[in-house]
C-alpha cells in the first residue's frame, strides 16, 4: 500500500488562521497508465468524500497508514484532515469524477517532530491510496505536487515513517530521485528527502511523463472497441460517416452506434446499435463523438460515468467560433479530465492507427492510408486531407494519422512521447498552426531526434495571433528565432506541406547520408547540371555530373546506380531520368517498368544500402506509375500483430527508419534485397552542423573545435542488422526538390551524429555568481524599483558583467567639448567621439562616430562638426571611449521570452543583422559547442574568419564571451535582457564598447515545476 505514518498524532497545533484557497496548487494530472486525475487542496467541505474514500481502502492499506488497525475515521480525525491552514498543514487529493482516489498531507515541525510553524522547515508527509489505484502513480505524482507546495511554502525536507514490509511506499520515496536518508528505528522505516530538485529527480520526472502521455495516447489508438456517438439512421452525416469509415478499414474490435433516436434499431450498417453509451453494457474504450455541440456535455457525461477511455470529439462550435464558444471548450476539457478521459479535438478531422491488429479508421478519411512508418500530426483537417493524398499518392504509408482540431487536451507534444519509442514509427512529420508549450516542445523534439526524424511545418507564420481555438502563450520572439531554436533541437524545418512530404519520403524510405559529397548521373546534360547547382546552392558538395547521355538504355542506368554506390567517394546519389524517343517515334523505356526494375536491380546490388537514393524524372508519368505498381505490397513484417496492444517489433534493429517498403504509391522505387540501416545505427561522431549559409561564396569556415567532417573514403552511418523487405527509392518530379529534401536529410544525419557530444558549459573560475546575485538583489529590492522591471545605469551594468569577468570599455559623458576634451585626457589619446541618442545609437553611417581623434585640436573640431550637423549636445548626448584595437563589430544579445525561455542571439553589427535579419541564435544554457556553431552559421560569418584575405578575429574569445553571457543569464533569470554592442573582435582579444542589461523579478519556470496538464 501506498502509504507513510505520521508523528506526534494527538499533538494539536494551535488553531490554523485563514489562508486563501492556494487554486493554483489545483492541476490535471497523466496517470502510468495514461488515464487522468485532478489534484487539488482538500477543504472542509470534503468531510463525505473523505469517509467515503476512506471505506473503500482495505484493512491492509489502512494499517499501513497508522501502524495498527483503524477500521474508521473519527469525526475529529475527519475535522483534522480536512480543515488546513494551506501553510503549515496542507492536504492534497487526486480525484476522478469527483471523489477522492488518494491523499497526501504534510504537517511542519520541528527538530523534535512537533507541530511547528515558519521558521521550522521540516514536515512529516503521508500517503493514503484506494486499493483499486494503486499501481497508476499515483503516490508518485502526489509527491511531486505536495512537494512543490512545500517549496512554495519555505519547507526543505520531507521526514516519513513507514513499515517495512510496506514496499510500494518505501519505493516512491527512493525512486523519486531526491537526496535521501534512511534509518531504522523503533521498528520503522524513517526517511528523510531533501526536496531541492535534483538532476536525477527531475530526470525521474520527466522519464514518467513520457511513459504516462505515451501510454495516455497508444490507449486512443489502440482501442479494443470504438463506439461512434452520433450515428444516424440516415446515410451520410459526420457520425455515419465516420462508422462506415470503421467498418471500411477492417477495424480488429468491437463496434457499437450510438444515437439517442435509436431506441427502436439493433443495428445499424451491420453493428450493434444502442442509444446510449450505458445501454451498451459492454466495456467501450474510445468514443467518438459526433453530435452538436450543445449535445456533447450529454454524452461526454454518458462516457465518462460508463468507463470510457477517451473521446474524439469532431463537434464543432468551440473556441474557433468565439467568446462563448472558448467558454464551451473549457467546460468541455474539465468534464472530461473530471471522468479520467482525454480527448483528441473538439473540431478534430480523427485518428487513424494502420497496425494489422488495430486498423482503426476514427476519422473523416474515406480511405484507410497503406501501413508504413510515418507518424503524422496536423493542426488543419484540410492540411491533413492533403497530407493523406500526397503520401498515398507518392507511395509512403503511414503507422498512424492524427488530425487534432483545436487540440484543448492532447497535442503534438503528447504524440511526441508516443512516437518517441514507437518502435512502428521511424519519422514524425507535423503540421503545426501553433505550438502550446514550446519550452516542452523543444525538450521533446531534441530527444525524439536523437533517434528519429522529426520534420515540422508551421503555418500561421506571418499572421501575428494564433489560429482561432488555439490556445498559446504569447511570445515575443520572431518566427526565425523560434525556427532557429527548433534546428538546435534537431527539428528538420521546412516551409510548405509539399517540402514536409518530400522530406518525408527520401527520411522513411533510404538511410541517413554519411556526408554532403553527391554523385549525379542520368541521361540528361542539362538536368544534371540543374542539379549541380542546387545541390551548390543547398550546401551540399556534389560531384562532376556523369551524362550517360540521350542513348543510355535501362542497362546503363543499372550499371552506373552500381557503380556509384560503391563508390567510395560521394554519399548519397541522384539519378536523373528523361524520356527518350527512338526513331520511329516509340519511348525506349516503355511504360517505366524496365527503369524501375534496373534501378531496384541496382540497388538490390548493393552490399550494404549505407547510401540514400533519389530518382528524379521528368514527364515521366509511366515511370512514376510503374514505381507505384513495384511498392504496391508491403511485406509481411515478423512480429506484426503479435499482441493486442498493436505493439510492432522493439528495438531500432528490428525495424529502423527505412527498414522495409511502403504501401501503395506512384512515386517509390522498390528493389529486393536488404533493408537500409535504422536510423539508431548512426555513429556518434560529433561535426559541425551544415547550414545552407555555407554555401556562400566565399572561403570555407574553419570547423567548430572538436567538428569533424565527413570523410573521403569511410561512411559515418553504420549499417544497423538489415531487416528483410525492400528498399524504397524516392521519386520527385524536379531536381530543386529532391536536392532540397536530401539536403536536410544530410544536415539532419550530422545534427545527429553530434547530438552524442553536444558538448559541455565551462566553469570559469573568476565569475562571481554570490557577487552578481547580491548586486541584482539590491537592485530589484529598492524601493524605488519598478515592479515590471529595472534597466541598469551605465555603471551599474559593466558591475554586473564585471562579476561574470566581462569587461565593459569606459564610457565618459561630454555634454560640451570642454567635458570632452577632459574626458580624452583622462582615458588617453587617441580616442572616439560618439553620438548615444536613440535614433543615432548604432548608426555611424549618419555621422555620429568620429574615430582616431589623436589630439585636443581633432576632439574639438569633431565635436564642432557633429553637433553643427546633427543636433544640440543635449539632443545628441555625446560620449568619448577610448580607441581600441581594429575588427569586426559584432553583437551579443541575451533575453528571456515567456514562451521558448533564455536565448542567446549574436550577429554582425549594422545592415547585416537589421536589415539582412543575419542573426543567429541558440537556447541558454549555450554549450561550448553551441556557441562555436553560433559563430560559425551566420551567413556573413566569413567576415571572421578572414574573408578576402583581411586577418582573421579572435574566435575563441569571441566564443568565450558568448559562454560568459550564457551563464549570467542562466545563473540569475532575473537578468531578462543583456545587449552588448558593439562588440569590436580583434585579431587578438576583444573590446566591449556598450551594454544594456535589464532586471526583472524572476517568472516562476513551469517546465521545472510537477507533471501537469495545460490548465483550463
């Protein structure tokens, strides 16, 4: 039992003051087992739930609790574990449709386990689980909430008192990751947690939210019986619709119509029918609903009272239809969560699970996609129709399909942990019109693309608001930002729902490529050099073209696809197709079919695939069909349909990304033979991540220490255990395509052969993080300071850099050419007259800058000619630094938004970062390898690094300050914003001219907090 004693129990505190009730404390929870509960305070009025509770533990659990047999609770002990003070004594329930599912209360004390309050910060914790809830985390998730009420409330440890034989209970304190004691005294077990989270804890944390959001969604997936709420007598109608759309597909369970004008019916297109869910007596695990929406409340209610697991709901009339519609969409995701469901939509298009033992078809799609091994979430049911077709089309098939409407409860994110360790998906395409969390949804993308793609096209870019029904924080960072931070994270982005599709095919279907060398061959000169250049233009190295010219035959193709791919100097190959009519008129290739089959010969040739492949062809219609008849059957996969969970074959080796062909399409080639490799296989070596900027003309940039590029000769990506099947080539109707979806399948190959060694943040032995913090704390606790936020004075910013060892260059004002002359002396000649206003800050192209001003007669002329020119002093607000070494003016931002967190932003100063928009950026904490691949990704990064034969700067101190500004941000989040520019970089060492840092109080950092859903 899931449960720990208390101390000291008739020991009665003085009697609690009033406290406000802490509704914050109030979450939704993911069980283990992917049903849902509410934590929330218990208050007085909870006394009935509380005894009923109670009767429902076993005599067992309840002599776990209190050390002896207790078969009832008193009225006083009803008194006491209901009537808090929400400081010094707190309680805590999980419930499910209202009642009370488990407790958990802490009460302070002190050195001698005696009630106690504030300064004491000891409390004694217990649990209390139902008998029939145990096993679901529940205690697990309790912890993590009461414990961050004890934080809240300046408690640091927890002490608890179990028995031995008690296991489950000694278990949940020692397995959630927090730095322990434990004794044994007096016949008990006695603990002691330190509630400081740790790296392990919160490592903890996060390994059992994957597991419960996963198993939440594989339960909508994977349903044994589906029961369509909303089916009519008459054909058509979203809910007939949807239930033929079950029966099409073949669904492996049970089926049951729903209508309440169904009283006279049994069934209804050959399945039970009933008109109510309850009327059913049989156990349904997913509803779908599929009525108004004044009428969903009925049957969400109906569900939930009669065990149901989750709901499609594909009503509409929600938060996209407005106000009232947004208040009917809260109401909706309480009432569910209240019964322990979750719920895909409302507004949703469905989901669709292709397993041979599952084949669930709950969606608008009249056709069931072919199995394959593509996940795919939208936000659009539109987007998502098209998706559908251009897969099918293209010949990928999918594992499984969700279009998730307004998606108020389960998200991209929530598939992320699916798809995670889905061993039947190996590539996540999203189409995503807003993103919820993206803090969390950088976490998860990252860790999912270390084993697998994700590729990501965001629409509502541009439009400045959310899409209606969606339901985002603000953020303030510009779309290229956050799709800068999405590519650190290891997101393959791409612009249009056609480049998500082509990625997605070349990902699914052929291995990783081990580097950028491609070879080109075909039967066109013309075509190959177009894709000569796009692969230059996409960064990538390709090779002379090899033109087997207009009289190649399919013989020739064979022989140079085989050729090249044992060559051992270019990794990936493109071959290129056109037609060729003979003399009397007739197209030597026929209808594509001996094409096709000599490229599969080819590649079937091969002895080990480690090389992807693509076909490009032009006004090849009969080749693209014959590459739709070769991938019209898919393989019978061993293990495939082995259990009914719809579980697929464990493990990367089993079945990796691209392991085996995918359904019917018209734009897959097909050859017999071994498997690509999965995409686990990829060696971890750790390189400089590509990016299209690289293939701008000028020199090479050096690599970012520890990089290491592709080599001539030996692959990068190891061949995982070849599974059996076939291998799939991907087709695409231009060059720009194909060049452009191989391309990121390179910089994503790297991106991951670095994620190994992602690299580490320096300590830096003069930084004063006790300094900083004193230096911020007096600042924000003044009393004239703006509760919004402080900027620092001039000198008060280079204080506070000074203790992370950034050195700001003195800056002395000159509000007359006396003061700057006085100023020169004082800082020694040669020195710099500036101009600070605000419209001339940073803009030495209107004049405000003089440089090299060598004596008093320069400083005077120059401060004669400026403010003649430009304006009074006291507009101008001229200043005079000293002259430092010559170089490259650079700038180093760090800010936090609300949404994505702590970013770090460095670009060159001037046109090339405000107008040119050539900044680059990456999240806090900045590893060292971050801030090398930061420099380096800029477009005119060869500035650095000694373009056109200028000397080049002082990288690693330009790398090192960078770090510096990270750990500032990092240290203290009440640094919201530093800006440092210019930042002159020199051949040797660096000089900071300008810094601007703004303080505010600390915003609380959700992502650290205890497992909860999004609240409504």
């Amino acid at each position: 039992m899931e449960s720990a004693s208390e101390q000291s129990e008739a020991a009665e505190p003085p009697a609690p003051p009033e406290h406000a009730y802490p509704d914050h404390w109030e979450a939704d929870v993911v069980l283990r087992d992917g049903g849902t509960a509410r934590i929330r305070p218990i208050t007085a009025d909870d006394a009935d739930r509380l005894v009923s509770f109670y009767e429902q533990v076993s005599d067992e659990s309840k002599y776990y609790r209190f050390f002896a047999p207790y078969p009832r609770l008193s009225a006083k002990d009803v008194h006491r574990f209901t009537h808090h003070d929400f400081v010094d004594r707190v309680g805590l329930a999980a419930t499910v449709g209202g009642e009370f599912i488990a407790t958990v209360r802490y009460d302070r004390i002190d050195a001698r386990g005696l009630p106690a309050s504030s300064p004491a910060d000891e409390a004694e914790v217990a649990f209390l689980v139902q008998d029939a809830h145990q096993g679901r985390g529940v205690a697990s998730a309790l912890l993590e909430h009461i414990a961050a009420v004890a934080r809240e409330r300046d408690i640091r440890r927890f002490a608890a008192e179990v028995l031995p034989a008690n296991n489950k209970m000694i278990k949940v304190f020692t397995d959630a990751g927090y730095t322990q004691k434990r004794s044994f005294e007096d016949g008990s077990v006695r603990l002691h947690l330190d509630l400081e989270p740790t790296d392990r804890s919160l490592a903890v944390q996060r390994a059992r939210e994957q597991r419960a959001e996963a198993r939440s969604v594989q339960r909508l997936l994977t349903p044994r019986s589906v029961a369509v709420v909303g089916a009519g007598r008459a054909p058509g109608g979203v809910g007939r619709t949807v239930l033929r759309n079950l029966l099409g597909a073949g669904f492996a369970g049970r089926v049951y119509a729903v209508n309440a004008a169904l009283t006279g019916e049994t069934e209804l297109d050959g399945v039970p029918a009933h008109p109510s869910v309850g009327a059913i007596g049989e156990p349904v695990d997913l509803a779908v609903v599929a009525v108004p929406a004044e009428r969903v409340p009925e049957a969400v209610a109906d569900c939930g009272e009669h065990g149901v697991r989750g709901l499609v709901v594909l009503s509409a009339g929600y938060a996209e239809s407005g106000a009232a519609g947004r208040e009917r969409q809260r109401e909706l995701v309480r009432q569910a969560r209240s019964y322990g469901m979750r719920i895909i939509g409302p507004n949703a298009f469905g989901i669709i699970n292709t397993a041979d033992d599952v084949r669930l078809n709950a969606s608008l799609a009249p056709q069931m996609p072919g199995a394959g091994r593509i996940g795919l979430f939208t936000q659009s049911g539109a987007i998502g129709i098209a998706l559908l077709a251009g897969l099918h089309r293209r010949g990928a098939g999918l594992s499984s399909f969700i279009s998730a409407g307004n998606r108020a409860d389960v998200s991209g994110n929530d598939f992320l942990q699916h798809w995670y360790d889905d061993p039947g998906t190996d590539v996540v395409l999203l189409y995503l019109e807003s993103i919820g969390n993206p803090r969390k949804f950088t976490r998860l993308a990252r860790r999912t693309a270390a084993v697998k793609p994700v590729v990501v096209v965001k629409g509502a870019r541009h439009s400045g608001s959310a899409p209606p029904g969606h339901r985002v924080p603000v953020t303030r960072v510009p779309h290229a930002t956050v799709s800068a931070l999405l590519r650190q994270a290891g997101v393959i982005r791409v612009d249009t729902v056609t480049e998500l599709v082509d990625a997605g095919l070349l990902l699914a279907a052929q291995p990783l490529p081990a580097g950028p060398r491609v070879a080109i061959l075909g039967n066109s000169e013309s075509l190959g050099l177009l894709t000569y250049d796009a692969c230059l233009t996409e960064g990538l190295r390709p090779l002379r073209p090899l033109d087997l010219t207009t009289a190649a035959v399919p013989a020739d193709f064979r022989n140079a696809l085989a050729a090249a791919l044992a060559d051992e100097t270019s990794d990936a190959v493109v071959v290129n197709a056109i037609p060729w009519v003979g003399e009397d008129g007739a197209t030597e290739f026929g209808d594509g079919e001996v094409l096709a089959a000599a490229l599969r010969e080819a590649v079937a040739s091969a002895p080990a695939p480690t090389k992807p492949v693509v076909v490009v062809h032009v006004e090849m219609g009969g080749l693209a069909e014959a590459l739709a008849v070769a991938t019209s059957t898919r393989p019978a996969v061993p293990g495939r349909g082995a259990g009914p969970s719809g579980a697929r074959p464990a493990g990367p080796g089993a079945e990796g990304p691209g392991a085996v062909a995918r359904s019917a399409g018209s734009a897959l080639v097909t050859g017999t033979g071994q498997a690509p490799p999965g995409r686990a296989s990829v060696d971890p070596v750790p390189a400089a991540s590509p990016s299209r900027a690289s293939a701008a003309p000028g020199p090479a940039l050096p690599p970012a220490p520890g990089a290491a590029s592709a080599a001539p000769s030996a692959p990068d990506v190891a061949p995982a255990p070849p599974a059996p099947g076939r291998t799939a080539i991907p087709a695409y109707p231009a060059a720009e395509r194909a060049v452009r979806a191989l391309a990121e399948a390179v910089r994503y190959g790297q991106w991951r052969r670095q994620a190994a060694d992602p690299g580490r943040v320096p300590e830096y032995e003069d930084i004063d993080e006790a300094g900083a913090a004193a230096l911020i704390e007096g600042v924000l606790g003044a009393d004239e300071a703006d509760a919004r936020g402080v900027t620092l004075d001039t000198e008060e910013a280079g204080a506070l850099l000074a203790r992370y060892g950034i050195t700001v260059l003195p800056t002395l004002p000159a509000p007359g050419p006396d003061a700057a002359v006085a100023a020169a002396a004082r800082l020694g000649y040669p020195v710099a007259l500036k101009t600070t206003a605000p419209h001339l800050r940073h803009r030495p192209d209107l004049g405000g800058v003089r440089l090299d001003l060598a004596t008093e007669e320069q400083l005077r002329t120059a401060y004669a000619e400026v403010t003649e020119v430009l304006g009074k002093p006291e507009e101008l607000q001229p200043v005079v630094q000293a002259m430092v070494p010559r170089g490259v003016d650079t700038l180093v931002r760090a800010a936090i938004d609300p949404a994505v967190g702590a970013v770090l932003s460095f670009g060159l100063s001037g046109a090339a970062s405000e107008l040119l928009g050539d900044t680059a950026h990456r999240l806090v904490p900045a590893t060292d390898r971050d801030v090398a691949e930061l420099v380096r990704s800029l477009r005119t990064a060869p500035l650095l690094f000694g373009w056109r034969g200028s000397a080049p700067v002082d990288t690693p101190a330009l790398e090192e300050l960078l770090l510096r500004v990270s750990r500032l941000v990092d240290d203290h989040p009440e640094v919201v914003a530093v800006s440092l520019e210019p930042v002159v970089v020199a051949p040797r060492g660096l000089s900071v001219l300008g810094a601007t840092v703004r303080l505010a109080p600390a915003a609380p950092r959700t992502d650290l907090g205890p497992r909860s859903l999004p609240r409504y």
